[in-house]
C-alpha cells in the first residue's frame, strides 16, 4: 500500500507532466509558404505574397503567430474584375491589423473581420470574393486558435496523424462560404458571407506539431494520405527543410491537378454529388507550412 506522501508524489508527477505545455517556455511557429498559381509560374509571388488569386500573410507579434490564407473566387474575371485584388488585399490588412497588435489571439475571427470591414469602407469598393482561413498560435498559451470561411483550410498532424482540422463550409457543390463586396444595387445578387459565419476552433499543440494552412487548390487533389507521406519527410526544424517539403507538397498537387486520369478529392466529391467527373483540378495552389517550435529572440 502507498503512504500518503508516496501518492502525493504520484500525483504532483502526474499533473506536472499533463501540465508540461504550460511550463513557462514561450513557443512560436517556424513557417515556410510555397505556392503556384494557374499560369504555371512555379513559387513565384506576385503583388505580395500571391500565388495566382491565392494569397497568404505570415506575421508575427509579440504575443502571438499569425497565418492567413485566401482564394480569390475565379469568376470575377468574367467582369472584368482581377480576383487577385480582393484576396489580396484582405491578407494584407489581416497583416497590418496584427503588426499594429489590433487584435486577440484567441479571437481570430476579429481579425477577419476587422480585416473585412475596412475593405467595405474605402471610397471606391473593391468588387470581388474570397474564402480566408486564419491561424492563430497564442505564444504563452500554447493554444492555436482558427477561424475558417469556406474551402481553404488547415490540418495539425502531430506523431503522423493528423489530430485537428478545419471544416469545410459549402453553401452547396463547389460553391464555398466567401466574403464578398458586391457592385452597388447588386448586394442581393452576389453570394455573400458574414466573417461572423466562419467556423472556429481552439486546440493545445505541443512542441513539434506540424501545422499545414493551404487554399483548396491542395486539398481538392491530394488526400490525406499523400500529405501525410510528404510530412514524414520533415525531420527538423531548420526553415530550408521546411521550405522544401512545403515545395515538395505543392509541387504534388500541381501536377495531379493536371493529371485527367487521377481520381482526386474533387473529382470524388463531384461523383458524390451525381457528377461525371475524372482528373485532377487545375487551380492555384497556396501552402504554408509551420512547425511549432520553442520561441527564441
């Protein structure tokens, strides 16, 4: 039998090690993003950090990591409107609100939606839609916080398992939630989303976790499977390892997506939906790739 102090020992050892994640240590995201857009131009930002209509931001302060990814809804073009402009532009304001610390870690749903908001408020609107996922990594808490509006997303793999994810949101096939800023008289007409809508999630990660944020050019043409295998080929946390699976990851998606014999993520779901549908998805492809290390200066 265990005398009392004995079992006090037990227990003290059993709460410090399922307290070992709020140890005092800081911890902080080391984060590579990779990329392509339609026109082929491989890992070549262009007015920022953007590939295609895609974009991204990376940005940190000193409570907190912050990711964002956006998609900038295609058929903008067909009016003579650069979707690039919208997603761009909302990731870059989501940046700036978190450089100038305007905002909570543990709210990142604030921050899309401050991002947003001034969108609608410049003089001359700025048409277009997007999706927008953001990933939040609270330093002292160890708890990653993430908001997600539509079919852009993120995966936390952690020991080759992936153990928290976004969900995706569809009004209906192929029609994902997305911010818009419609022409004036047309606000009924274009689909729109409140920033309010997007699904949020709070989740303690631990020291080396892998945190994948990608746009849905990704995830509509490689399973989980095949992410996963590219993972395990990330063993350190030096950023050129990093940048490489990054690469390595995107490189796969671009070329299944132009593959008309592969039966990819979309082309099931398009089946699932009473769709005839075979091959990859061309489109433009957005991965960050983070892993979560301990914070230094």
């Amino acid at each position: 039998m265990l005398s009392v102090l004995s079992y006090g020992r037990l227990v003290a050892r059993a709460v410090l090690g399922g307290l070992s994640q709020t140890d005092g240590r800081d911890y902080s995201l080391i984060t590579a993003s990779y990329g392509f857009g339609k026109d082929f131009r491989k890992g070549i930002l262009k007015k920022g950090m953007c590939y295609g209509d895609d974009a991204c931001f990376i940005a940190r302060h000193k409570t907190a990591d912050v990711l964002g990814v956006a998609d900038g809804v295609g058929g903008w073009r067909d009016y003579g409107v650069d979707p690039s402009q919208f997603s761009a532009t909302l990731m870059k304001t989501c940046e700036r609100l978190v450089k100038e610390g305007r905002f909570t870690p543990g709210n990142p749903v604030g921050i899309l939606t401050s991002g947003y908001y001034e969108l609608l408020q410049n003089k001359v609107p700025l048409l277009g839609s997007s999706t927008a996922c953001i990933v939040v990594l609270d330093r002292r808490s160890h708890r990653l916080h993430t908001c997600n509006l539509g079919d852009s997303g993120f995966l936390v793999v952690r020991g080759g398992e992936v153990v928290h994810r976004s969900d995706e949101q569809q009004h209906y096939f192929n029609t994902p939630f997305q911010l818009s800023i419609a022409p004036p008289g047309a606000e009924g007409v274009v689909l729109s989303d409140s920033p309010e809508a997007a699904d949020s999630s709070s989740f303690d990660v631990q020291l080396g976790d892998i945190i994948l944020t990608a746009t849905d050019g990704l995830f509509d043409n490689m399973p989980d499977y095949m992410i996963l295998q590219e993972l395990k080929k990330l063993k350190t946390t030096n950023y050129d390892s990093i940048l490489q699976t990054a690469q390595s990851i995107a490189k796969q998606a671009h070329d299944l997506a132009y593959d008309p014999n592969y039966m990819s993520p979309f082309a099931q779901f398009a089946c699932d939906n009473g769709l005839n549908v075979r091959g990859g998805k061309p489109d433009d492809i957005t991965v960050l790739l983070s892993i979560v290390a301990e914070y230094t200066d």
